[in-house]
C-alpha cells in the first residue's frame, strides 16, 4: 500500500511531532529519518491487546533477566571466592617475595592472553562487543580473563575485581541468548542484563548495578526497554552471591543536613573530583601508549610485556608503600571512615594501577576509581572544611560517575552505600564530575548518544576513541570526530574492562 494507516498524512499533519526538526537537530542518532508513522494501528480498534502484550513481555524478560542473574551471581561468587582464598595465602609473604612474584605475574598474563587468543588480539571488551558484535561474546573470554585477573590481583597487580565478574556475567548471558535464539537487540539487552548482574554481586549495590550495566553502553542515553530486564538480574545475583557466602561492602552512613553552602562546596568538589578522573583517565592511556611504542621499539615479545611491567611495579615498592598493590581496599575504606590517608595516595595508586593495566596485565578500572576517588576526597575535604569521610564518600562515587561516564548509577550507589543523608550531597558531586570531565571515558568504546551539554554538537553514534571538540567561541562548541591512526585505535581500544 502506499498509504499510511492515516491516509497521507501523518497523526501530527504534514509536520513530524517536532516541527521541521528532529529532537537532536539537524542530525538523529539513527539513519532512518522518515516521519513518524503509527505501525500498529490495531491498538486504536482493541486497546486492551496492548496491556497483556506487555504483561507477557513482563513474564519473558522477568524470566530471561533471572536466570541470566543466577548464571552471573554464580559466576562472579566463584571468582571471587577463589581471589579471596589465593589473596589470604600471597599477601602475608614478606614484601621481597611479592616483588619477585609481579613479573612472573606478568608472565603469566602475557602467556594468557597472548596464546589464549591464538596469537591475535580479540576484541572482547563487553562495550565493544554490544556495539560491534550485537553482543555476541567469545566463550573462552569465561576463562582466560578470569585466571589472569586472579593472578593480577593476587600477586599484587594494581586493578579492580569487577572487571573478570563482568566479562563472565556478559559471556554467559550471551550464551544464554545462543540457547533461546535471541535476536541481536534482544541478545544486547541480556549483554547489559550480564554486567548489571555482575556489578551488583561485586558491590552489594543491586540498584546502582541495575543502572551500571545500561549506562555502561553509551553517554547521553539510556536503553529503558533494559532496566526491568536489569533489575531482575541485578537483585537475582546479588542474592545469588549472598547466599553463596560473598560479603557486600557496607559503611557507616554520615549525617549531613542540606545547606546551601554545602550545595555549594560539593559544586566545587565534584569539578576537582571531574580534574581527578580527567587525570587518572589521561594517565592510563599514556603508560598504555608509552609500554606499546616500547614494544615496537625493541620488538619485544608480547608476553614479556606485562613481566617487564611486573619489573617497574617491583621498583616502584622500593620507595613506596605497598598499600597501592591489588584492590587496595584498606585504603579506601580508612578514607571512608574518615581517618584519613596520604595526601599523594590517589596519585600514588593512579600511577600504580596505569603501570599495572598499561603494560598488559588483566583486571578490572571501577574498583581503582572508587580507591583513587575516595583517597582524593579525603585530601580535598581540607580544603572545604567538610567531614573526611563524606569527602572520601562524594570522591569515590562522583570519580567513578566521570571516569565511566555512569552518573546514574553512581548517584544510586552513593545512596545505597552512604545513606540518604550523605547521598544527597554526593549525588551533587558526581553530576558536577560528569560533566567537568568532558567526553573522556577509561571505555573508549563508549558511544556518544547525545553530548554532556547542549554547547557541544556532536555526530551521534561517534565513540570516544574518535571523539574530538574544537572550540570556536564561549558557548558555541562543535564536536567532531578525529581521525586517528590505525595504532591509536587500537590502543584505545585494546584495554577495557568491559
């Protein structure tokens, strides 16, 4: 037919809802421009078919996002069951043992991901693969990135545990999305089902998780056909991992009633905060950059990398603390309780977790960010006169908000961990990090949907690798995409946790 159910006009007239323009401009994120036309008229005859074809809806994806949450929480417990168990017996050895042991973890990784692979890099990053692959993830990412990142993280490797849980929850959700012949969007939706579910059994933050695995994809948007899908998979596996005997973090919530004036100086810590994810973002990719062109430098073996990497690390202890080793969670909790922490321990650990992930070796960035954030909270509450541990609180969740560009489910996780009370104030913070950080991201493979301010235009459906902003006056902005070389890309691309 060449007629629309409304004749030859459209429901709003010869004009789309949005007059001569589209809600993004003069551009959409999506090629098919056409006018807006009704595809089930059918409703407007039988308006009660539309109620129970989404109650079964409701049933399909409650069912999809609970089993994919039991898979997830299942997986991430076992992993993290393992990592506490090999942690107990390598961290009480004398600091001249751990030091030896960082290269031949290196080794280790290298020989990994190296010949695990088959000798070639495969883009398995959950980001890339969402965008790249419809969600269709290599199954052996289930077990080579979970044996390096427990032996990252056990020898003293500086880098996050979310990392391995997200690749195995998004591997098995798109494998379940093999067994039921899913559709590419659908297999997508059971991807972000996978890293929300592994998120929530990692943190014990089953909301913020919820919000993670769908903000994780792209800046400026969110799929909200996913969060009920989500939030079944997210609360599924944090039970899951509950039961399983894994400990969720828990802290003491800090009473802060809402002035103005701490409106204010959360405005003006959550842009430093933004300076600080700016830096730890802008440091991972140049020890990335640095290791690869020493590589092709000296033509050096590409499993020797991370162990050269290893070397550096081992150096670093001979005039540092070892505090900054692995997850470095001590560090961030005594910030969080307010007792304080070196005024340099959020360089300290950037500089450690860089060398750590530029060189090669497996593991996860969320957790750093919390670490680094809560430490430069602690420090920069000086300078406002606030309580240190709601400093450290504002810093490990609005570094996480910019560095990942997840402001959402940072806000959730601010109140899940904090309290209502605290959350308020933090949640301040990490949208003012949001947005001072720029179009930056430690997931290069982020799509920018919509830009962070209406001042920048921007090409939709541009990833960050290739996302560039000139100026060409205050207020008026105009992103573009840059052209990188083929070796910058792939450096871009090559490390993410996700």
């Amino acid at each position: 037919m060449d007629q629309t159910p409304f004749g030859d006009q459209t429901p709003f007239g010869d004009q789309t809802p949005f007059g001569d323009q589209t809600p993004f401009g003069d551009q959409t994120p999506y090629v098919n421009r056409t006018p807006y036309v009704n595809r089930t008229p059918y409703l407007d005859r039988a308006p009660y078919v539309e109620p129970l074809v989404m109650l079964l809806a409701l049933v399909r994806w409650g069912v999809l996002g609970g089993l994919t949450g039991v898979l997830a929480g299942a997986g991430s417990s076992v992993f993290l069951l393992a990592l506490s168990a090999l942690s107990a017996y390598v961290e009480p050895l004398p600091l001249g043992w751990r030091m030896a042991l960082l290269p031949l973890a290196g080794l280790v990784n290298g020989l990994l991901l190296y010949y695990g692979y088959g000798r070639r890099p495969l883009q398995d990053a959950v980001v890339s693969v969402f965008h790249r692959k419809s969600g269709r993830m290599p199954y052996r990412t289930a077990l080579i990135k979970p044996v390096a990142a427990l032996v990252t993280l056990s020898f003293g490797g500086s880098a996050g545990r979310e990392g391995p849980c997200v690749h195995i929850g998004a591997t098995l959700a798109s494998g379940l999305a093999e067994v039921f012949r899913l559709r590419p969007r659908d297999r997508q939706t059971l991807l972000m089902c996978g890293a929300s579910a592994a998120f929530a059994s990692v943190f014990g933050t089953p909301v913020s998780g919820a919000l993670y695995g769908i903000e994780l994809m792209t800046v400026g948007s969110l799929r909200m056909d996913a969060l009920f899908p989500a939030a079944v998979s997210a609360f599924t596996s944090y039970q899951v991992s509950r039961w399983c005997g894994v400990p969720s973090m828990s802290y003491p919530h800090e009473s802060a009633p809402w002035t103005v004036g701490l409106g204010l100086r959360m405005l003006v810590l959550g842009v430093l905060f933004g300076w600080v994810a700016w830096l730890f973002i802008e440091a991972n990719e140049r020890v990335r950059v640095w290791f690869d062109g020493l590589r092709r430098r000296f033509s050096i073996w590409p499993p020797a990398l991370p162990a050269l990497g290893g070397v550096v690390l081992a150096l670093l202890l001979l005039g540092l603390p070892a505090d900054f080793l692995g997850l470095s969670l001590p560090v961030m909790n005594q910030a969080l309780y307010g007792h304080g922490v070196a005024w340099v321990a959020f360089l300290w650990k950037t500089l450690f977790v860089a060398v750590t992930l530029g060189s090669g070796f497996y593991g996860g960035i969320a957790t750093p960010q919390l670490v680094v954030g809560a430490a430069a909270g602690s420090t920069l509450a000086h300078l406002e006169h606030l309580p240190l541990s709601l400093g450290a609180m504002a810093g490990a969740t609005a570094v996480m908000a910019a560095a990942s560009n997840t402001p959402l489910a940072a806000v959730a996780m601010g109140f899940e961990l904090f309290g209502s009370s605290a959350g308020a104030p933090v949640a301040l913070a990490c949208l003012a990090a949001y947005l001072a950080v720029g179009h930056r991201s430690v997931y290069p493979d982020q799509v920018v949907a919509c830009p962070k301010s209406p001042d920048v235009g921007a090409r939709f459906g541009v990833s960050l690798a290739g996302f560039g902003v000139s100026l060409a006056g205050f207020g008026v902005c105009r992103a573009r995409r840059r052209d990188l070389s083929e070796h910058e890309v792939n450096a871009k691309s090559s490390r993410s946790m996700e």
